[in-house]
C-alpha cells in the first residue's frame, strides 16, 4: 500500500471512527476496545480500490457530502410519499438508504422471500426481504426497497408499483383489509 493510501486510511480510521493510527506503521497508537483492534487490522485488508475511493472522498469538500445526504434524503421521503399515495405502508426510515413496507396485507402466503420474488416479476420492482438479515428468518411483513436511486427511476418504480397493485385489487388477489 502507498503511503499516501496509509496515510488516507489512517486519517478516514480517525475521522469516521476516532481511531489514531500511526499510517507509518499502522501500528495502533490509542489502545481502545476490541472493535477498534479489529477495524485498524481489517483496515490493512480493505480492497485497493477502497481504499483509493476514501483517500479521494477525504480530499472533497464537507458541502459535498451535505449536497449528497440532502439528495438521498429528499429520494427517500419521494419515494415514500409516492408508496403512501399509493396505499402502501411505509415505515419512516431515517438515516438508511432503504425504505421499509409492510407487505402483510400483500403477502398472501407470509413468506417474504416469495413476495419479493413474485414482485419483480410481475411488476419489475426488486425489493429484499427483511428476514434476509435475521438468524431466524421470522421476519417475515417487512421488505426493503432501496432509495439511493436517481428520481426518475424511483418515479418509475412507483408508477410499476401502483400498476401492480391495481391489477391485484382488479383480480381480488390482494387480502380484503386492503380495500377502503
């Protein structure tokens, strides 16, 4: 690793996670919990590429990443707003690029996996199941779509959504608590 990548990795390892290290070496300087033993050794194993995407982030200015979370941020409650509009139920989700929505009134089988599977499918909307990050899988009403999208194609997805759903209303698929 160059040292100016040392030297990136060090100072991202301060700024991020309030470790000091000695890029020289990169040694550990400031003992601290275990977390921060393993964050300074998994740092050395990071992929060059990685790295190199820190050491230029850490060279732009702080407005740039205020412009960025402002633009994520305003792509979540789009897409939220658009999900509500639209009859779905969606979380509030803070700080995430993904929007969680409740698919229990959707998902005739209770099985999320199966639900995202048969959403992109038939309206070409990919989704992730929450259960897909629990040990037990038991989490089985929520799915995540993500925001971190440009707005258009968030448009589009909410437009391909509120066709899907219509077509399910019309074909009495979609459970009876749905219907107002």
């Amino acid at each position: 690793m160059s040292p100016a990548l040392r030297r990136a990795v060090a100072e991202a390892n301060r700024r991020f996670w309030n470790i000091d290290a000695d890029w020289a070496t990169e040694v550990l300087v400031t003992a601290g919990a275990t977390e921060a033993l393993a964050d300074c050794f998994f740092g050395l194993l990071e992929p060059p590429h990685l790295q190199a995407a820190v050491a230029f982030g850490l060279g732009m200015e702080d407005s740039y990443f205020h412009g960025l979370q402002a633009t994520f941020q305003h792509n979540r409650d789009q897409l939220a707003d658009g999900l509500r509009k639209f009859g779905f139920s969606a979380l509030d989700c803070g700080a995430t690029y993904f929007l969680c929505v409740e698919i229990g009134g959707l998902d005739r089988d209770g099985d999320g996996f199966a639900f995202c599977r048969r959403l992109v499918a038939e309206s070409g909307v990919a989704a992730a199941p929450v259960s897909s990050v629990y040990a037990e899988r038991d989490m089985t009403s929520l799915i995540r779509l993500c925001s971190a999208k440009r707005l258009p194609l968030l448009h589009e997805a909410l437009e391909r959504l509120a066709d899907w759903r219509n077509r399910e209303r019309r074909t009495g698929r979609l459970l009876n608590k749905l219907y107002k």
